[in-house]
C-alpha cells in the first residue's frame, strides 16, 4: 500500500486500547479499539485556497493505508464499529482536515476494513501540537446501534504543527463494555 506522492508524510502514529472489564461482568471478549494517525504537511496552511479538491481527490490513499493499519491492530479480529477525523494544525483551518476525509477518504476505509454500511462518525479541529481529539465511533452497519457509540481519545505530543495536518482512522471489535441502554442491536441489524 502507498499514500499518494501528493501528501508530505512526517510520522505514522498507532495506537490500541483493551479493554478486558468494567464495572460488572467481564466480556467474553475484551474490547479492542485502535487507531492509526497520519502526520503530512498542509500545503495551504498560511493561505486561503477556495478549491481544496487537491485535498481530496488522492484521499482514497489515506482511508486505505489508514483503514488497513489500524485493522491489523484489531489482531485478526474483525472491525465492528468506526470512526474518522483529525486535527489541523493553527497555521491551517479546520476545513483543512475535513477535505481529506470525504466521502472518497471514507469508502476507501471502508473496503481497508471489510466494509460497513453506516455513515462514518467524525470529528474535526484546529488546534495546537500536543491537543487531544475523541475520535467517535459507531456500529459500522447501522449508526443506530446504541451500544457501538463510543470514541477513541488521541493525543500526539508533537503534532500537528503549525503547517501540518494529522488524519485519523478508528475501528474497534465491538460496542461498549456491558452497554445495556436499550434500542436496536447489532443482532436486530444482522436479522434485517
């Protein structure tokens, strides 16, 4: 796999929570969430450009390379739920971010992972080097799914700098840890 020659990468960062209980029962499984983050160079930090298309346009790269990454974290485990977002850095603006993980970005991450019919949850912003972001997560199938809502917290001491973009993907093994509020399941979803 490659990231298109249009994005300046500067790091890769991967990161894996396990859960393995909560307060209650343990899970037959513990839950897995993972996330892979991109460090590139924004090419218009500084500068106001009306058409960030080149943004998007090579973004299926992103979404593949960082679909892939953070799945293989899941150790051989399928990808039940998902997420997107990421952090521009002050020198650039949110929609920065937001260009890089479109509608082009997020089916590409879809097919790294095994696909998902759901909508992507994501979250973006403009913020310093070393700025936390919950990145959200949903049932990758149905985004209604009550039990999948859930984020993954990423926080990169040395990114984004001020001419930078970080790019997000999240995927998780499963819906909270004895999530117990009701509404459709995962296996109403599958019954369909």
């Amino acid at each position: 796999m490659s990231i298109d020659p249009f994005y300046d990468v500067r790091a890769w960062h991967s990161f894996v929570q396990e859960t393995l209980h909560e307060l209650g029962p343990a899970p037959e499984q513990p839950l897995v969430k993972a996330a892979v983050a991109v460090v590139i160079k924004n090419p218009y930090a500084g500068q106001w450009v009306d058409d960030l298309s080149p943004l998007t346009d090579p973004s299926a790269s992103l979404g593949t390379e960082l679909g892939a990454r953070a799945l293989a974290l899941l150790g051989g485990r399928p990808a039940e739920s998902y997420g997107k977002g990421g952090i521009a850095g002050v020198n650039g603006e949110q929609e920065h971010v937001v260009a890089c993980v479109t509608t082009i970005f997020g089916n590409a991450f879809r097919d790294a992972i095994g696909g998902g019919e759901a909508w992507i949850s994501s979250a973006t912003k403009t913020a310093a080097a070393g700025a936390p972001i919950d990145i959200p997560l949903a049932y990758k199938d149905e985004v209604y799914v009550r039990s999948h809502y859930d984020a993954i917290t990423i926080t990169i001491p040395d990114a984004p700098r001020p001419d930078e973009l970080v790019i997000i993907a999240a995927v998780a093994t499963g819906g909270r840890v004895n999530a117990r509020v009701g509404g459709i399941t995962v296996a109403d979803v599958l019954a369909r």
